[in-house]
C-alpha cells in the first residue's frame, strides 16, 4: 500500500528537501492518500444515495449541483496535505504547494472515475454528469 | 502422460522405507551432518564480530556514571637517573617540571571518588610500600637515598606479574632508560620487553604517555661506551613516561578519566575496539539530495543507512556522522588526529571521509540529535552508488609518529629522546597487536554504515 501511494504521489519527483523523504513516504503519503480516497468517496455517497436516493432531495442532482460536489472535494483535498505536512514537523519547503495541488488533481480525477460506479446506484442523479 | 501415478508402488513406497532401515549404518547422511558439526566452529569466528557490528541501532548509553576502579598502583622509580627530575630542593627553589606533574598527577589521583583503593610503591631492587604523603614528599624534596638502577623488563615483569591479578591498574613512572647487559643485545629490546609482559593477564592492555622535563642531576646514558655519566645535566627537557598497564576495559576507562589534561604525547596498545554511540544525521551539516533510510515516521531522525538519491563529483552528497567520543583517551578526542586517520573501509571509492570537527556550544544547546555527540565526521559521496554497500568507518590503531622523534640510538648527548623508544613499544605492540580484536590488531573505534541507492 505505502509502495502504491509512493508511486502515485512521486510523480512529481521525490520530496523536498530530501532529508524529510522518510517522512513522507512512511506517514503522509499513505495519510492524505487514504484520507482523499475516504473523503471522495464519502462526497459521492452523500451526493448520490443520500441526497439523491434516499432523501430524493429533487432540486441538487444537476451536473452544476455535481461540479459543486468535485470543487468542495478538490479543496478538502488541498487542505488536508497542508494540514498533513504541519502535522509531521518536516522541513518547510515549497514542495508542500507541490504536493497539495498534486493531491487535489486526484481529488477530482478518483471523484469523476467513481461517479461512474455511483451514479448507477442513484435515483435521481444516475444521469449526472452525463 | 508419465505423472506420477505411473511410478509403481515399490519404488514410491518400499524403497524409501528401506533406506530408512538402512540408516542405522554409518551413511552419507551421517558423514553430512559430522560436517555440518564442524563447520559452524570454522565459519562462526568471524560471525559474533559482524553481528556486533551490523545489529546496534541503539547508541549505548554512555558508561561514565559507572566508571570505578578497585585498585590502583603507582610505581615511582627512585633510582639514581630520576635523581635529575626530582633535585633536592636548594635555596633557589627551582623545581623541575616532573615534580609539579607528577604532585599534582598524584594529588589528582588521591583525592579521586572513583578510585576505591590505592597504593604507593618505590622502585627499588624491588617494589617497596610506600605512602602518598612520602611518595608525595620524595617527589617534591628528591630523593634522598637513590636505590639500585633496576633493568625495564625486571620493573615490567614484576608489575605485569604480581600486581596486576586483582583486577588493579597500575602506572609506572619512570625515564625508561634501558640499557641491555651487552651492547649487541639492542636489536632484542623488544622482545625483552614482550617477555616480560607475556605471562601477565590475557587481557592486558598498556597505554604509554610521554612528558618532558627540565633536569637538574646526572643524567645515565643507556649506552655507556663513550661516555659512563653526564655530570650537570641538562640543557635541554628529558622524556619520562607514564606506564597504565591492566585490563584493557579498566586501562580504556583509567585514560578517558584519570589521565586526562596530561600535557605531552601518548600511545595505546592493546585497548578493545569501541563501539561508541553514533548515527547518521539527517538534517545537521548536510548537502545534496540524500536522507537516512532507517530513520522511520519520526520527522529529522537519526539512523546508520544512507539513501543517496543524486551524487556526482559536481554536485558531491554529504552527510554527517555523530560520534560520542567522550570513552576514548585524549588522543583519540582531538579533532585534528581524526581528521588525519579516520578512514572510510568499504568496496567503494566513491564515498570519503571530508572533515571531522568538534562539538560545539552552538551544537550542544540545539536541542536536536547532534547535541548528543562530541564530534561530527562528514562525508562526501561523489556517486549514486549501484547497489547497497556496507561501509566501516574506523579510526585504525596506527603508531603515533611522535614515536620515531622521541626515539634515539645514542642518547650520550641528552635531549628530548629515548634511547630505543620505539623498540620498547615494538614489543609491546607485537606482544598485544594479536591478542584482543581491538588496537593494533586493527581498530581503536569502527562505525558500520550503509549506502544506498534511494
């Protein structure tokens, strides 16, 4: 799993400055990985089967309504790295800014690739986003 | 098609069963496992060494709380060569160097909390019971009655023998002026002196410091052909040395405490090779893209394995090593002779020991991992190294040069030398260089470290 977060999140080259590279591989990497798949998916069951299936809220199944979803995703997603990172007591470095926009990137690409999954489960929505 | 249904019954069962019958015989599987008894007895001496070595993540907690000694002995030769170091005193009160080290050595020593016992002795034809206060008084009066010169191996021999069993350290002090019976005996000094030492415990270890003095008296050459005495001696200092003989642990100790501050030069034989604490820092002095691969979750921790992600001669990696040096004798502290000798051993050239520097007040007070260490070893890595290397580094146990400009063949013209110093210290170094794994034989202190690629 750690192997799989390293890979995903080293694309951007390894963490600077390097003395801090043990850190993020052992702790934040596997961290703010887990939390954006936790939290994305959290936001697709809130917006496909609460609102959409079980509440039948009828007025927030729109892809605007959608797009509102992946934006609150993508900056719960920035934050948590910067939260993260403050949390570790590494180095500071601009890399940080790096990591985070990286992570948000994520953010909205696993939301859009699981909307395809739940919007099959949904009532309301299971047309949304397209 | 030939699975193994088609084998028949006899061969998958019967035989098998047979050789089991058979095994009561003298077989090749008993031949095996006679070998498989003996070699591990082969094989196995280097193993413990290396296990030390590879498996000490924690930095052992320094032992100086705990230091003592049951027992120490002092030896003051009285014979007529040291009359020159300890004149009797005359009106214009000059003392010499000799008398104020070794009073204060002495008074150090007395008043010391860790020492449980002491004893005194002259040396006279043979070891005579003597007090602080009269031991402490013929050093600073002189000494009044001269006894009979006694040969180095003789005094050795008796030391080595009989005051060393109890677990005691004992520090001779003397000019170590030896003159063999026969002229053509001086290419044997050093053997004189291994036999004498040889008997004594397995574990001896013996550190040699050399002062110098001013000189007041007659001075006895070693080689009496030319001249039989120096009358009115000397202008210039005269060497006397300060012998620690005892178990190694208890010698080691006896250095890093009790003879601290002593001004001069000093060698070391047979002490075992140290493990001190140490580890790879990973945010302190360093350049280049590197970090410390065993350091684990905790942010800025230290560790032994180094993950190289970029080096090159342009853009070299380093990284510094912490060491507590604070076990070791003096000589081994200053950061100079580190500089000079510590070596990094491994198959790579690529990785070399840059600098060595000394704590620090700034060092000290950073709250961070380095304030734990005395002294800070960078190293320079000019390459990505391939694949995972095992590196040593290791201060090995070369004899100090001041040896040879201490040493004489003629020693008719006093001065700063010793008649055939360094084939005194030949024989020690060939008499305890085998016996432990430690100085001589190769290494006053070794540190295992590990590159890697990241």
């Amino acid at each position: 799993m750690k192997g799989f977060f390293r890979a995903l999140y080293e694309v951007i080259g390894s963490p600077q400055p390097s003395s801090e590279v043990p850190v993020y591989r052992e702790v934040i990497f596997p961290n703010i990985g887990l939390l954006n798949l936790g939290i994305t998916l959290a936001l697709l069951v809130l917006f496909y089967l609460v609102i959409n299936r079980w509440m039948r809220v009828a007025t927030f199944s729109r892809p605007s309504h959608w797009a509102i979803m992946l934006l609150l995703n993508v900056i719960i997603a920035f934050v948590i790295v910067l939260a993260q990172v403050n949390g570790q007591n590494v180095v500071s470095h601009s890399y940080v800014y790096w990591l985070a926009l990286l992570n948000a990137l994520y953010a909205a690409l696993f939301f859009f690739l699981f909307s395809l999954i739940f919007r099959k489960l949904s009532v309301n929505a299971s047309t949304t986003p397209f | 098609m030939f699975g193994p249904m088609r084998i028949p019954f006899f061969v998958r069962h019967a035989l098998p069963a047979a050789a089991l019958l058979l095994a009561g015989c003298y077989s090749r599987s008993d031949i095996q496992q006679e070998q498989q008894a003996e070699t591990p007895t082969q094989t196995e001496k280097p193993a413990p060494a290396q296990a030390a070595e590879t498996s000490k993540p924690a930095p052992k907690a320094p032992a100086a709380a705990t230091v003592g000694f049951p027992r120490v002995n002092v030896f003051l030769e009285v014979s007529g060569s040291m009359q020159g170091f300890m004149p009797a005193t005359g009106a214009d009160a000059r003392t010499t160097q000799f008398q104020q080290q070794v009073s204060e050595w002495l008074s150090g020593l007395e008043r010391d909390q860790r020492v449980q016992q002491r004893r005194y002795f002259r040396i006279a034809d043979r070891p005579l019971t003597d007090s602080y206060r009269a031991l402490s008084e013929t050093v600073r009066r002189g000494i009044s009655q001269p006894a009979k010169s006694t040969s180095i191996p003789a005094i050795l021999d008796t030391v080595a023998n009989r005051y060393l069993n109890d677990g005691a350290v004992s520090v001779i002090i003397s000019d170590f002026i030896y003159s063999p019976e026969r002229p053509g005996d001086v290419p044997y000094i050093n053997t004189d002196i291994a036999d004498a030492l040889a008997r004594s415990r397995k574990d001896l270890a013996v550190s040699v410091y050399g002062l110098t003095s001013d000189f007041h008296g007659t001075y006895y050459p070693a080689m009496k052909g030319r001249v039989g005495k120096v009358p009115n001696c000397c202008p210039e200092p005269v060497p006397y040395y300060m012998w620690v003989l005892g178990p190694a642990e208890l010698v080691g100790q006896f250095d890093a405490s009790l003879m601290k501050g002593l001004p001069g030069e000093q060698a070391h034989f047979g002490l075992p090779a140290l493990t001190v604490p140490n580890s790879v820092l990973s945010r302190y002095g360093r350049k280049g893209s590197w970090f410390v691969a065993d350091a684990g979750k905790q942010a800025g921790a230290s560790g032994h394995t180094v993950a190289v992600e970029e080096a090159s001669v342009q853009e070299p990696a380093e990284f510094v090593v912490g060491l507590d040096l604070n076990q070791l004798p003096e000589l081994f502290q200053t950061p100079a002779y580190l500089q000079k000798n510590l070596t990094l051993r491994g198959n790579t050239t690529e990785a070399k020991v840059l600098k060595v520097e000394a704590a620090t007040e700034a060092t000290k007070r950073s709250g961070g991992p380095e304030a734990a260490y005395t002294h800070f070893v960078t190293v320079r890595v000019t390459g990505k190294p391939r694949s995972e290397q095992q590196l040593t580094l290791a201060l090995p146990a070369a004899r100090p040069t001041w040896v040879e400009k201490w040493t004489t063949t003629d020693d008719s013209r006093p001065g700063p030398q010793t008649f055939a110093l360094s084939r005194q210290l030949d024989g020690l170094q060939k008499l305890l260089a085998g016996r432990q794994a430690g100085t001589n034989a190769a290494d006053v202190l070794r540190v295992p470290l590990t590159i890697q690629p990241d």
